[in-house]
C-alpha cells in the first residue's frame, strides 16, 4: 500500500502518482518553480518545500518549508 499520493492536473486531466518511501515533484515555469519531497524520517512523514530556479536553472534551490507528520 502506498504511504504517500501525488496529483497534478493540466490541459490534458489529472494525473496521479503512489510512492511508497517516497514522491518527489517539481512545479515551474521558465524562471521559478518549485519541488516538494517526502520521505521518511525516523517513522514519520517528512515533507520540504524548495524554491527554484525553474526549468532554466532547476538546480538552483532553496528550502521555503519542512512539515513533518505530528501524530507520530
């Protein structure tokens, strides 16, 4: 069973992705994005929010975010 759900919705519909240690996306436009990872740490969800430089400079990060699941 999956522990975690992606979803992304465009022109063409919906789309969904499972990931079962982990997802990561990444959301841009030409200049600015953004990429959100979970994982697991420890037993509990963890989720980082980065900003980027967007599909002209993608490894250009920096972390906005950390949630972390509370009901461990």
């Amino acid at each position: 069973m999956a522990r975690f759900y992606g979803e992304v919705e465009g022109t063409r519909g919906r789309a969904s992705r499972l990931g079962s240690s982990g997802i990561r996306s990444h959301t841009r436009g030409w200049n600015v994005g953004v990429e959100v990872i979970c994982t697991i740490r420890d037993g509990a969800d963890v989720i980082e929010v980065y900003e980027t430089g967007g599909s002209h400079a993608p490894s250009s990060k920096r972390l906005l975010a950390t949630v972390t699941d509370r009901k461990k």
